[in-house]
C-alpha cells in the first residue's frame, strides 16, 4: 500500500466517510456503484456492522439523491450544486441518516458529518455542514417538494428519479400506476437464489438455511428459487463457495425457461458475462452438450469461468469477441441477453437513474438490432432464438421485437405462458415490472425458426469454430 493510498484510507475511514469516497467516485467517474461497494465490502477494515451500514447509506443516497438535493440546495439558497464533491456527498450521506434512518439518532449523524468534513477541509467547510444539517432538522416538518400543478417536476423530486425519465414514464401510465412504479424502485430488493440441482436437491439445501437459522420464502414463479430478505458477506460462506447456489433474480431467469434447454443440445450465449444465465443454461441441460459463451472482454468471461468452477459446471466453451461478428454453425437454441438501458433494475443498481441519459436509448436500441441480427442467423431451421432485456422501455423491448418479426417471415413467436407463469406474460411474452410483479423490470421473447428455412448467410456446418 503506498503512503498516498493510506492517507486516503485514514481520511475517508469508517462506514460514513469511507461512503463519501464512494459516491465521489461515481460522481467524478463513470465507475457503477456495485464494483466499488464490492470492493470496499471484501476489506477487513471495517466490522460487519459497519459494512451493513455502509451498503444502507451508499445505496440508499443513489436511491434518494433526487430528493435529498431539493432539500439542500433550499437550504444553502441555491448553491448546493456549486458546493466541492466532498461537501456535497457528506451533506447527502448526513440528511440521508436524518430523512430514512430511523435508528441512527440526527445529533450523530450531524456530529459523525462535521466532524469528517474539518478532517478533510477544515473547520470552515465543518461550521458550513454543522449549519445546513441544523436549520433543516429545525425545519423537517415545513419541507416544501414542487408544486402539484408540475405533475412530473414533483414525481421526479418527491420519488428522486430524473425529470427526463418521469416525463417518458408519465405519457405510458396512469398517475396512480406510476408512483406505484417509482415508489417500487426505491424499494430495497429481497436477494434471490438459484439453488445448484446439480450439486444438491431443494429439500436439502432448504435443511442447510433452516439448521443456519436463515429466514427465507419460496418463489412465486420457479420452484428452486428462494427469497431473503438480506445474507450479509454472502459470498465468503461456505455454501456459496461450494457452489450450491448462485445469485439472480427471477426476472433473469425467466430467458433461460423460454428458452427451454435440453440435455445433449448446442447453445449459443451471446452476451454471456457475468455467466448467470449460461450457468443456468448448463444446470437445466445437466452438463449434457455445449454452450458456446460470447462476450466481448476476457475480463468479464473470466468471471463466467470462475462461476463454472464454482458451480461444477463443466460444458461452457468460452469466446471472446464481439458477437455480431461471430463465426460458428447454426445452434439449436441462441440466447441473445442484450445490452439495454437497464431501466428495469433500479431497486438494486439505483446509480443508473443518475448515470443514463435520453439519448442512450436509440443508441442501445441500434445495438441492440445487430446483436439481434447476427443471433437470427445463428439459429438452425427449427432452433429456437430467445431476446431479453433487463428494462422496461418500449423501444428496446416489443417495437424491437414486432421490427424483428417484420424482417423475418421465417420466424415466428412463441407464446411464452407455455414456459412461465402466466402473470408474468403479456401479448405472448415474457414482461415485468417491479410495482406488478415485485421482480426486476424485464422482457423476453421465444423465436422459432421454421424448418423450412435454410442456414443464414454464409454460416454452413464445415464453417471453423472459434
């Protein structure tokens, strides 16, 4: 560790100070807030409380930032999106404590904040923070959000979403549905687990959380899915080392059944990192036949890799490259997971509201149909090509699927409540939102091939494998 690194540590030290490093970093950077809370939760610096709490205040800043800078820059008259990164990320750690934190007492959230702001910028920039946080716990009860006659100026701070995004979602729902939908992505997401079938059965697995004392409830839509309400340091236990299960929501999972696997059969994932749908792949079809697993950077296959190993999964052949220019036989079945908005999957990545844009959509949207192409003519006659997203936007999801089936007379749709559950099914494929299903916002739909249509393009069965 150098000299510099340590200082830093030493600044920005405990659940609250090491939060403002966090959320200085995504502000200054285009780093997601995941990777750097995962970071921060495997050190041995901080205790398992205060990790606990770290994970609370981080997310739940990302959550309520919207809100959280109304109420700011009211209270430092308008200068709040001026202030320095550290100034502006103690005050949004602090009022977070002080709004949501019931059990975190307002004199210490104030004095844990001044405090850490003299540290790091002196006592000037400390009596500043001491100020603000004071007159607004004076003033709780007369905090003013936008007028009512905005409809989408108030959504948009009272349930902390970008304008942008309030004003897409407000052409599509009723008022009612929609604060429904906004409240629902500020909710903190259950943990969701796909027991391993490969490794051990359901009733065994289940004895292991019973013995462990761990609370959990079963899946409305798949048998071996469970939920808990949260599994701290779940990643150093044994069981999950072990690989008797892995992470996903349901959401995530439900491509994999459209997609309906078998034993014996050559599939394709086209965007496979990180690996949850190709080890889910590999569990249904028992390790019988080959999954060909697609990304563009090894960095990210290697973490399919290590979750294969975890898993005793032994059937995944791994290739690195961009899929849409991808050379290999016509598969049975092709799973294309695309790169999208993730507009879906706010409860749990809340920094993506802040870090999107309008115009990322049709730039994803035009992605999206290259990925969605090239996966067509991979497909054998009679195959089956399956096309998910983890967003709730129209554009990505049926317009791209209904211009799909346009081009292609040789394919057509298959109705998804054939495979899944059919609350979760609309205008025959796979569709969920966070306020209707409690899941993760998704699409998918399942493609069949004819028969009668021949191999795409130049792809015949003596073209090399990559």
């Amino acid at each position: 560790m150098t000299s510099e690194t340590a200082e830093v540590q030493t600044l920005y030290s405990g659940p609250r100070g090491t939060a403002v490093k966090i959320l200085n970093r995504i502000e200054r950077t285009d780093s997601y807030l995941d990777k750097l809370l995962d970071v921060e939760l495997r050190s041995t610096d901080l205790a398992d409380v205060d990790k606990s709490l770290l994970a609370e205040i981080v997310h739940g800043v990302m959550r309520w930032q919207g809100r959280l800078d109304w109420v700011l820059n009211g209270f430092t008259h308008g200068n709040f999106s001026k202030s320095e990164v550290n100034v502006k990320n103690t005050l949004r750690v602090a009022l977070y404590q002080i709004l949501f934190l019931t059990h975190v007492p307002h004199y210490a959230a104030v004095n844990e904040a001044v405090e850490f702001m003299k540290r790091i910028r002196g006592e000037r920039s400390g009596n500043l923070v001491n100020g603000v946080l004071r007159n607004i716990i004076r003033s709780l009860d007369a905090i003013h959000y936008p007028k009512e006659e905005d409809p989408a100026q108030y959504l948009a701070v009272y349930f902390s979403h970008p304008l942008w995004m309030v004003k897409r979602w407000i052409k599509r729902f009723e008022r009612e549905e929609l604060e429904r939908l906004l409240a629902a992505n500020n909710e903190i997401p259950t943990l969701t687990l796909r027991i391993n079938k490969l490794k051990i059965v359901p009733a065994e697995f289940l004895s292991i959380l019973d013995n462990g004392k761990i609370t959990y409830q079963g899946s409305s839509f798949i048998d071996y899915f469970i939920k808990l309400k949260s599994l701290s340091g779940i990643s150093q236990m044994n069981i999950f080392q072990k690989g008797l299960f892995s992470i996903q929501d349901e959401s995530a999972a439900l491509p994999v059944l459209l997609l309906a696997p078998e034993p014996g059969d050559r599939v394709i994932d086209m965007c496979a990192a990180p690996g949850g749908k190709t080890t889910f792949i590999a569990e249904l079809m028992n390790n019988r036949g080959e999954i060909l697993a697609v990304d563009k950077y090894e960095s990210r296959l290697n973490m399919v890799k290590l979750n294969c190993e975890r898993l005793g999964i032994s059937n995944v052949r791994l290739h690195v490259g961009d899929a849409t220019q991808l050379e290999t036989p016509p598969a049975d079945r092709v799973i294309v997971d695309v790169p999208c908005s993730g507009l879906g999957t706010l409860r749990k990545k809340p920094d993506i509201k802040w870090k999107r844009e309008p115009e990322d959509i049709p730039r994803l949207v035009a992605q999206q149909l290259h990925l969605l192409e090239r996966a067509a003519e991979l497909v054998r006659p009679g195959g089956v090509l399956v096309y998910s997203t983890c967003t709730t936007e129209p554009e990505e999801n049926a317009s791209q699927l209904k211009a799909f089936l346009e081009r292609h007379p040789d394919y057509r749709l298959d109705d998804a409540s054939v495979f899944v559950n059919k609350s979760v099914v609309a205008d025959g494929c796979v569709e969920t939102f966070p306020h209707r299903h409690h899941l993760d916002g998704s699409f998918a739909a399942r493609l069949v091939r004819t028969p009668a249509a021949a191999p795409g393009g130049n792809h015949h069965s003596n073209t090399p494998q990559p």
